[in-house]
C-alpha cells in the first residue's frame, strides 16, 4: 500500500474546501438572486404563489441532501471515497454549471421551472454526499498530528465562500448595471462553479484513503444498517452542530435577504443602502470566520476539541444579542461586531469536523457523518 504524503492530503483537504465553498456561496447567491429568479422562472404566478415557488427550488437542494449523504455514503463506505468524491463533485459543478445556463419562462414555459428544481435537486444530492463525506475522505489521508491544521484550511472554503459571494454580488452589480437580470446573475452562478470543477480534476488524480481500504471488507450491504447500529452517536452529532446550524442559517446567511426586505422598511430607511450594508456584513463575518477556522488547529492541539469548541460557542451566545442588535439598528458599527462574531463563528465549527469523524468506525463513517451532518443542515 503506498504511503500518503503531504501533496496527496493537502489536495484532497483543498478539493473539499472548494466543494464547501460552492455550498455557502449558493446560501449567499440565491437569496440575493431570488427576486430575480422569481420574475424569471416564475412569472405566471401571483406574487406569494412565486416567491413561494422559489424559495421552494431553494429548499429543494436542501430536502434532498440526507438522501444525497445516503447515496454518496454508501458508495464511499463500500466502493471507496475517491469514487464517492468525483461523483458528488461531478453532480454540484455540473448541476451548478446547468443552472447558470438554463433557459427562462420566457424562452421554454413551464419546462424552465422544472428543470430549476430538478437541478437544484441533483444539486441537493451532491452536496449531501460531500458534507462530511469530503471531510472523511480527507482527514482519513492525513497524519493524525496534522489534523487539526489541515482541517481548519479544509473548512475555512465554507467562510471564503460567503466573503465571496458578498463582494462578487456587489462587483456584479455595479459591472451590469440594468442588464445585471439578464447576463450578470448568470455569470455569478458560472463563476461559482469553478471551484467544483476544479475540485473533480484534483479528485481524478486523488489517492484512495489507506484507513478505508483496511476497513472496507467491513462494511454493511445497507446504508440502513449504519445508521441504526449508531443511533447514539448520530444524536451526538446532530445536537452539536445544530446550535452552529441556528446561528448561521437562522441569522448571518439570510442578511442579505432580511436587511433590505424586512429591516429597512421598518426603520423606514433606503432598501439599497441596507443590501448594501448586508453585503457588508456577510463579507466582514465571512473574513472573520476564515481567520477562526486557519487558527482553530492551534486552538485544538491546545486544549482539545471539548474546549476548542465550547469557549468560542460561549462566546458567540453571549455576544449574539448585541450584535444582532447594532445589525437591525443599520449601524456602522455592526460590520465590527460581524467580523468578531466571524473570528468566534470559525473557532467553533471547525472543531466540529475533527470530532464528528472520530465518533464512527471507518466502514460506516462516510454514511454516519454526512447523514447527521446534512439532517439538521437545512
């Protein structure tokens, strides 16, 4: 069995990251993108029945991600994790690619909207596969010792991504102008595919995790047999990374949408001045969490995953109040708070991977920790 040296584990750590990255920068894009995705996919239909309609295809990538960690966990824990990966990754870029070029109402009927939802759903299925399973691939490939480390680089792509996304938007924005409708969304969905792309040609040339091919033999027919045997360390799981689940998908990843369409109104202020200050906000919490999660290895090699993981979550509950409150007031000040909450956002879910992937046993840990990861990640 060859040896996995450092060129192999850094690749496979940076394909993930990228992977990850296209998952947070569609959080961001697609509610930026929704008002005009509405008018686009969804024209026929009175305003709720739309708006309804698209969020829909946004929650469809969501819906099907645990049958995506299903699918692409079993194939990882019983045909191998490089397989797994240039499957899932193929299935996130490809699908992604597909949106950006997909034909409107206009041009096709009703055939558009289905084919959005469709594609969000092969989407939904990649993704699922890879959440966790990309992490499993790659920390298995990794020198016990420099887990930490690598790991808080693999996760620092979902932080990136937000930072990204925020400053790619307002870029867009300005670059477009009126025609940011018709051509500047569709090169901001493009451009976001790179990054998956990229990944599946470093995944093509990948190595095979040694871990896995000493546990392979081990592995249950069924995906189902996994997750019963293991019900206990999946609660584990599931209650950990659903406090973080909250913060981001309840508060941070949804500025965009919430400052301009629900803040602004009620303090009677200018909607394009509060998107920008959203945009703002994801950019500087963005930044912020990249910094968290490249020093979260030092913090975990120092005092544990335990405490690497509880001080900074105690941070951001007692500091959220505050900085929920400068957020909704518009103030200058809340780009401050959003890189802090950032900083404490990183140091806390980096951790998180590192330990997931030691609660299961080789054979099933592809399946276990995508489906506790991805069930409570919509």
């Amino acid at each position: 069995m060859a040896e996995v040296g450092p060129k192999q584990y850094l690749m496979a750590a940076v394909s993930t990251m990228l992977i990850w990255g296209l998952e947070y920068y569609d959080i961001i894009l697609f509610p930026t993108l929704s008002s005009i995705l509405k008018a686009l996919f969804f024209p026929e239909e009175s305003g709720l029945v739309a708006a309804v309609a698209t969020w829909g295809a946004f929650a469809a990538t969501y819906i099907a991600r645990p049958a995506g960690a299903v699918i692409f966990g079993h194939i990882g824990d019983k045909f191998g994790r490089r397989a797994a990966t240039i499957l899932d990754s193929a299935a996130v870029g490809l699908a992604g690619l597909a949106i950006g070029l997909l034909p409107t109402y206009s041009a096709i009927g009703v055939a558009a909207p289905i084919a959005l939802y469709a594609l969000r759903v092969i989407q939904g299925l990649g993704i699922g596969g890879e959440a966790g399973g990309g992490a499993t691939w790659a920390l298995e490939l990794t020198p016990q010792r420099w887990r930490p480390y690598v790991n808080g680089l693999m996760y620092s792509g979902l932080s990136w991504a937000v930072f990204l996304a925020s400053g790619a938007a307002l870029w867009a924005s300005d670059l477009f102008g009126k025609s940011f409708d018709i051509i500047g969304w569709r090169v901001l969905y493009i451009l976001g595919v790179a990054p998956a792309l990229i990944a599946l040609a470093i995944r093509l040339g990948g190595a095979e995790s040694p871990e896995w091919l000493r546990a392979r033999a081990k592995a249950p027919k069924a995906p189902i047999a996994a997750l019963r045997k293991y019900l206990h360390n999946l609660a584990v799981l599931f209650a950990i990374n659903l406090g973080l689940t909250f913060f981001f998908y309840g508060g941070s990843g949804y500025w965009t949408y919430i400052m301009p369409d629900v803040v602004a109104p009620k303090l009677g202020l200018n909607a394009d001045a509060a998107k920008s200050l959203a945009f703002e906000l994801s950019m500087y919490g963005g930044l912020g969490a990249v910094v968290g999660e490249l020093i979260s290895g030092f913090l975990v090699s120092a005092l544990g995953y335990r405490l690497a993981f509880i001080l900074p979550s105690a941070a951001l509950a007692a500091l959220s109040p505050l900085a929920t409150a400068t957020a909704f007031s518009l103030s200058p000040s809340a780009t401050a708070f959003s890189f802090l909450m950032g900083v404490f956002f990183g140091l806390a879910a980096a951790p998180q991977t590192l330990y997931f992937t030691t609660l299961f046993p080789a054979e099933v840990r592809w399946t276990t920790v995508s489906f506790g990861w991805n069930i409570n990640a919509p």
